[in-house]
C-alpha cells in the first residue's frame, strides 16, 4: 500500500489510540510499583526480623557468658566456706584456705583474659591509674606511683577498672 492508499485515522480514532497506549503505560507502572511496594514491605520484615533474632541471640550469649563466670565463682564460694568450716580447728588452715580461694579465683580470672594493674614505683598514667592523693617521698621521683590502695584491671586491651593509687610529689 502508498501512502495514498493507506487508510486515514481520524482525530478521534488517533485519540483513542493515544489514550490506549497511555492506560497500557499506566497500568504497567502501577504493576511495577506495587511489586515494588511489596519488595520494600518484605525487606523491612526481613530486616525486622533479623534485628528481633539478633537481639535475642545477643541475650542469650550474655546469659551463657555469665553462667560461665558464675559456674567458676561458685567454686571459689564452695572454697571460701569450706575455710570458714574450718576456722575452729586451726587458724592455719583459714590461712590456707583463703590462700587456696584467691588463688582459684586469681586462674579464673587469668583464664578469661583478665590482668591485675601493679604500678607500683611506675610513672603515674591517668589513662590507668586514678591518684586518690599525693604524699611527699624523699627520694622519690615527683610523679611516680608511691602506693597502690587498689590493683587495677584489664581485659585484653580494655581497661575494667583503673589501679587507685597515692601519687609522690
């Protein structure tokens, strides 16, 4: 067929065609946008999800980490009262008693990765010591650690609680 073959299409009938095409183009974005809609829902109760299981699993994991810890200490309570029961028959063995219990809960804590701070006669650091007072030493280096009132502690890196210490003058 020519051109002037070809049959024409009214204004109307062009029209229509146009409006076709546009509700075609319209429904099919209406389609992409509910499906996008739906992805977005199912992602946030996917995400929601996860953070309720994380939240419960980081729970968890405290609750087992404590039990751990409360399993070693009850071995040093055991320790501790089995030193009291024998308090009567002689003061060595209280003596040898709490020496026994120290020394457990001493390896407990060295088995977690726990360090005591002795900076006895050190440079006094403020990052790990807290100074309680200063006194006047002879012959001591202004600055240094005279006495220790407190051990410090440390896990790994992490300082738990800082030495108390008397700082010289």
């Amino acid at each position: 067929m020519t051109e002037e073959q070809a049959p024409e299409i009214t204004p109307e009938e062009e029209a229509q065609g146009v409006e076709q095409d546009l509700d075609a183009l319209l429904a099919d974005t209406q389609r992409e946008r509910d499906e996008y809609l739906e992805l977005a829902q199912r992602t946030k109760a996917d995400f929601e999800n996860f953070r309720k299981r994380m939240t419960a699993e980081v729970q968890a994991a405290s609750v087992r980490g404590k039990a751990a810890v409360a399993r070693e200490v009850i071995d040093a309570v055991d320790n501790l009262e089995r030193a009291l029961a024998a308090k009567g028959e002689s003061p060595d063995d209280l003596a040898t008693g709490v020496e026994m219990v120290l020394r457990g809960l001493r390896e407990t804590l060295a088995r977690h990765g726990v360090e005591a701070i002795d900076p006895a006669g050190e440079k006094f650091d403020p990052t790990e010591h807290e100074a309680i007072s200063t006194v006047a030493v002879e012959g001591a280096e202004s600055g240094a650690v005279a006495e220790v009132l407190q051990k410090g502690y440390r896990l790994d890196q992490q300082l738990i609680r800082p030495a108390r210490v008397v700082v010289s003058e």
